[in-house]
C-alpha cells in the first residue's frame, strides 16, 4: 500500500480506509441507502458507512436471511423488493435516501441462470429505483456494474471502447449502464456507473476463488484451479467501496451518467496467484490445474484501464494483491469461528396463502385485508394466491385489482372451472413459501386460525389441518357431515382425520411431494393424510358462507363422497366380493332345502311366484348397485389413462404485468423454482 499502511483486522467490520477516506464519506447527504447490502460489496460498504454515522441503511429483498448482516452491530436495515415499483416507490417516500448505492444484482453465479430475472433485477430495479428518486430528490446515485459488461473486448478497455457481453448477466448490466446514461446526461439525474473488475476481500460467497484459496491455504493445501493462463483483474474490496464514495461526491455532479472502471490495470493469471498463494501460505504442494471446468465467461486476458478513475475521480488502486490476500488470511482467522461453518442468520419464513375463488368477488377483498393483518403480526414474509377457477361473477377483476396495488399478491385464471382441489395444486406450484396456506375463499375458512397453524408448525408438524368442532349450517346437514368423515374414516385405507377440510398449512417438502404426484382426479386432504410426516389438528369454528348461497348442494356433496372413497379405499369391492359371497351361500342352503322339500312334499301348484320375483329384482338391484360401484372405479381408472392436466391456467397476474401465454407462464414457473432454489442455497 503506498498511501497508508495496512490497518490491522481488529473486528469483523473493520476496514483500511485512511482518515481522509472517513471525512470523504461524512460529507455524504444522508440518509444513505446501501441497495443490495446483504451482498458482498454492500454489507462492506455499509459496515464502513455505518461505522462513521448513524443515518446509513442496508436494504435488500431478504435484509434478514443475510449472514453477512448477522455478525454485524448495525440495526438499520430495510426489507425491500426493488423489481416491484409500487413497493420502491413508497420505501423512497417513506425514507427518502439522498445518497443510493445500488449494488442488488442477479446473474453472476452460475447457479442464478433465470434470464427473466436477471433483467428484471439489474435493469428494471434499477429503473424502479431511479424512477422513485427522481420524484423525491436525490444528490447521487452510484450503480455497480462488471467488466463482464465488455465480455471478449476484455483487455484493458476504455470506457469508451466496444462493449461486446457474452451473457445475460452482462447484457443486464450494459442496459443498466445506457440507462444511466441517459437520465445522467439528459435528465441531470446525478448518477455513475461503476464497472467493478475482481473485487475480493473479508465476507466474499464463501466458495469463490479468493476465500477458498485463503481457507484452504491456511490449512498448507491448494483449491482445484481451471485453465493457469486464464486472468483476472484482483481489486481489494476496501478499495472497491472508496470509490464508490469518490464516485457520489465527484462523478455523480461533474458528470452525470459517466461509466468508470474499477480496476487495479494489473493481469494476474492464475498461474501468478497460485505461485503467490504458495509465497503467502507456505504451501509445500504443487498446485493442479484444469481439475476444474472453466466458466463460460472466463478469459486469458481479462484485465482494465483505470485511467478514467484515476483522472476524473482521484482514485487509484492502494492494497496490492499480496497485501489483500494477507489482509483476508487474517479476517479468516478472526471470522472463523463465526463463518467458517456456515453459520447464518435465520431467514425470514414465508408463508404462501392458496385461496381457491368461484362465485367470491364481494369476499376476497376481505380476504385479502383479514390475511394481510394476520401475517403482519406474525411478523413473517407472505404472498396471498387468488385462484379464479373461472367464476361467471367478478372474481377475476377484484383479483387483478389486488396485484396492482400489492406486491404480495398473485393472481390465477383457469381456463375453465377445473374444481378448488384443481385451484389449491396450480396456487401450489407457484408458491415460493416455506410453508402453503388452503383456504376456500368464501371466508369459512377463518384467516384468524391460521396463528394457531403457524405455533403448531413451529413446533415441528409438517401438515396442520383445521379441525370443524362446530359450524353454522342446519342440524340435519351437521349429522351427514359427520356421519361421512366417520365412514370415510372406516372405510379409507389411510388414516383419515375426522371434520378436517381442506383448509391447513402444509410445509414446503410436503408441499413439494404433493406436486410429483401424477394423478389427475385429486382429493387434496386425502393425499395430505396419505402422504404422512408429523401432522396434527387445530380445532376452529366453521361459519356460514359470508356472501351469497355456497355451490355445493346434496347431489354435489353426494358426488364428493364418492371421489373421497373411490380415492382412498378398496373396501367397497371387498364388501360386493363378500355380499357375493354371502348370496351364492344362501342360495346353496335355499336351494338344497328345496330339493329336499319337493322331495318329501311333491307340489301340487305353482304356489311362491311372489318370492320368486322378489328375489330376482332384489338380486337384479343387487347387481347394479355392485356393477355401479365397478363402474366408479372403472370410470377413475380411464381418466387416470387419459393423462389430460389437471387445470390449465389462462392468466397470471403479478404487479401491473399479465402473462398469457404458454411460453411466458412457464418462464414464470423457472423463475419460481429458481427463486426456491437460491433460498434454500
């Protein structure tokens, strides 16, 4: 370091700034926003900041599920989703940030491959962002960007060179660098675009190059290294977050919208770095190279030009990558006990609520505000899922006015009307919670129970069912529910609860066997009893239908106890098997009695004509009560062959935006499985 010496690791949270550095940032407006703070770069900023005064904010998607933040003193923290307007722009309002530092980003793991997303969070969050400040005020606006951005033009490129990205990551960037650009130069928005090259140092993802070559060179060995000739350009992340304040004091006013690169202009290859690591570390070994594949975006000559930085923003490179690599050893020997195993903070649960909508338009708005109350005091993250199963009354409308207004709200229309158990698995497959909520949206299903759910999971049930102790319906309808949860129960080859619907919380895994199951006439509290793992009841009151008359009807509930039974239980056949049995029996005895009767008392008239068509029309009733019974069974087993999807949904509704094809919706659905994904990473 030529500036200053090397400030010792004293706390986790320390740094190597310079007393000039810390006046630099005092003179920031404030209050200061750290987008993206539970990354990298942003907790280091934001530990930096922090550390000289107190109007400084971490701001993230899931601020606290970040490991980084969990080692840290400062409480200034702000839940924010910056791919949804509405949400940004009353954060901005509420708080309203005079310094922004945007560093939230997708798409520079491998593993975070979802192209709509990547876009949707580097370009259309960083518009959120910008668009919600401006109506506000702002005095500068600071955005990480990558030297990906140049992609094969990647030795040493002036800001004013070709950008030519080989990814969607670094296409996402570019654009959010043009973007910048034209409100800096045309609108006056005080803005820089910083293109960061290898930025390293304390509180790096624990697999990257860098904290493993540390971690494992602590301990004499060497990580597995990709091709020796492939090059990076290493920049220490203390001086990575100095410019990022240079960048808000000086380039966001003399020149708004300018892109500056981040950059030591030194190649290092990795061949260099594992000869330095064996300097550093001591290693007696040999390092082994190509044991592992490259990455498709890696480079043999992948360094920058810094003499933008250095002319326009006063900053240079201070920490050499010797220096840095000893600066990390010795963070990874204070921060050891701490992270070395993984220790994290425990994330925010989620909660996704599956409400199933037919003829409810005047009972979902009062849904929607019941849900929203009872997940705000139970202090967990949440979306609600509105599945129009194709009502002939305004269900649809009233939904979509939801999503545009709230953010936790999506929206589904089916095709037709495929039925609530239909309704509950397609809300099911796009749940992102750790936890899904069923309810009927009719409001029988009481919102208010769902704390009780929520104790009972807690407690380490995976499925949690209400149980009906009472509800407002006639006496005699009363008695036939019972009456059938009790025969269900008796005749169910599961153990089936009694006076438990469909309304429940189900936890993820749970969840997520349900959905592998193939068949297509489902009976959901079925397979939620056949499917096992620790469950319990919560007994609540059952109500009246708040609004209107409910659908179901006697014939409709007839037809349910059938699906129920036909699903889970073979014991009619074995009761026909039986009668059978029973009757060829009967008519044995009878028949022998007869022949030995007409043997001893020869008849002398045709006397028992009347018994005898009894018996045939009883026999023939018989009969076709057993062959409707096979027919049920016969008729499942052809719908089963035919394979056809159990719903299929004509509409998504999630903010402003409609998705209505095919190829949209299953994009939708890879983002949902890779949102899952990086949540349980």
């Amino acid at each position: 370091m030529s500036d200053a010496s090397i400030t010792p690791v004293d706390d986790l949270c320390s740094d190597t700034w310079t007393e000039a550095d810390r006046e630099e940032a005092r003179k920031l407006s404030g209050p200061i926003w750290v987008v993206g703070g539970s990354g990298f770069i942003g907790a280091k900023l934001f530990f930096s900041l922090s550390r000289l005064r107190p109007d400084v904010y971490a701001v993230s998607r899931h601020v606290d599920a970040s490991w980084r933040l969990l080692h840290c003193p400062y409480p200034n923290r702000i839940a924010l989703d910056v791919t949804q307007s509405r949400e940004v722009a009353a954060a901005v309002e509420k708080y309203r940030p005079r310094s922004v530092f945007n560093l939230s980003a997708y798409g520079a793991y491998e593993r975070q491959n979802v192209a709509e997303y990547i876009h949707e969070v580097n370009y259309t969050g960083t518009l959120n962002l910008i668009q919600g400040l401006i109506d506000v005020g702002c005095d500068a606006f600071v955005q990480a960007g990558t030297s990906s951005e140049y992609g094969v033009n990647s030795a040493a490129p002036a800001e004013s060179g070709p950008v030519e990205p080989n990814s969607d990551y670094a296409v996402s960037k570019v654009a959010s660098a043009y973007l910048l650009g034209y409100y800096g130069r045309f609108k006056g928005f005080p803005c820089t675009h910083l293109r960061l090259y290898s930025v390293y140092g304390p509180w790096e993802e624990r697999e990257r190059l860098i904290p493993t070559l540390v971690r494992l060179g602590l301990q004499g060995r060497y990580p597995p290294f990709v091709n020796p000739a492939i090059s990076r350009d290493f920049v220490y992340i203390d001086d990575c977050t100095r410019a990022f304040v240079q960048a808000a004091l000086v380039t966001c006013h003399s020149q708004p919208g300018r892109a500056v690169n981040i950059a030591t202009g030194t190649e290092t290859s990795l061949a260099d770095i594992a000869q330095l690591a064996k300097e550093v570390f001591a290693i007696p070994t040999s390092p082994v190279f190509g044991s592992m594949p490259n990455r498709k975006w890696d480079l043999s000559n992948w360094y920058g030009d810094p003499s933008l930085a250095r002319t326009q923003l006063g900053w240079t490179s201070r920490v050499s990558l010797r220096e840095g690599l000893e600066l990390t050893a010795a963070w990874e020997k204070l921060a050891g006990p701490h992270v070395r195993f993984g220790v994290v903070a425990q994330k925010m649960e989620k909660l996704s609520a599956i409400v199933a909508c037919y003829r409810d338009h005047q009972a979902i708005p009062i849904m929607h505000e019941r849900l929203t109350q009872v997940f705000t005091t139970l202090g967990v993250d949440y979306e609600i899922i509105f599945v129009n199963d194709r009502s002939p009354t305004e269900d649809e409308a009233v939904i979509r006015a939801l999503c545009e207004w709230d953010p936790h709200v999506i929206g589904i229309s089916h095709s037709r009307n495929f039925g609530s158990q239909g309704s509950f698995l397609s809300g099911m497959e796009i749940a992102t919670g750790d936890a899904a909520i069923l309810l009927d949206g009719d409001l029988q299903d009481t919102p208010e129970t769902i704390p009780s759910f929520y104790q009972e999971w807690k407690k380490g049930f995976d499925v949690v069912f209400g149980v009906r102790v009472k509800r407002e319906a006639p006496w005699h309808m009363q008695f036939l529910y019972k009456a059938f949860y009790r025969m269900l129960r008796h005749l169910s080859d599961v153990d089936m609860p009694v006076d438990a619907g469909d309304f429940s919380l189900i936890d993820r895994k749970v969840v997520d066997h349900l959905l592998e199951f193939p068949e297509r006439d489902v009976f959901v509290r079925g397979l939620r009893a056949w499917i096992g793992f620790t469950q319990t009841g919560v007994p609540y009151l059952r109500p009246e239908r708040m609004f209107g008359q409910t659908t179901n009807n006697f014939l409709k509930n007839i037809w349910w106890a059938k699906k129920a039974i036909f699903s889970f239980s073979t014991k009619p056949l074995h009761y026909i098997q039986g009668a059978g049995f029973v009757i060829c029996a009967f008519s044995m005895a009878l028949s022998l009695f007869y022949l030995t009767y007409y043997l001893l008392r020869p008849p002398t008239g045709a006397p028992g004509i009347t018994t005898i068509i009894l018996l045939v029309l009883g026999l023939g009733g018989v009969q076709l009560f057993s062959l409707s019974i096979l027919g049920d069974y016969l008729g499942k087993v052809l719908e089963e062959s035919k394979g056809r999807p159990r719903y299929i949904r004509a509409k998504i509704f999630k903010g402003q935006g409609v998705l209505t094809s095919a190829g949209d919706m299953s994009d939708f659905l890879r983002s949902i499985k890779q949102s899952l994904h990086d949540r349980s990473f």
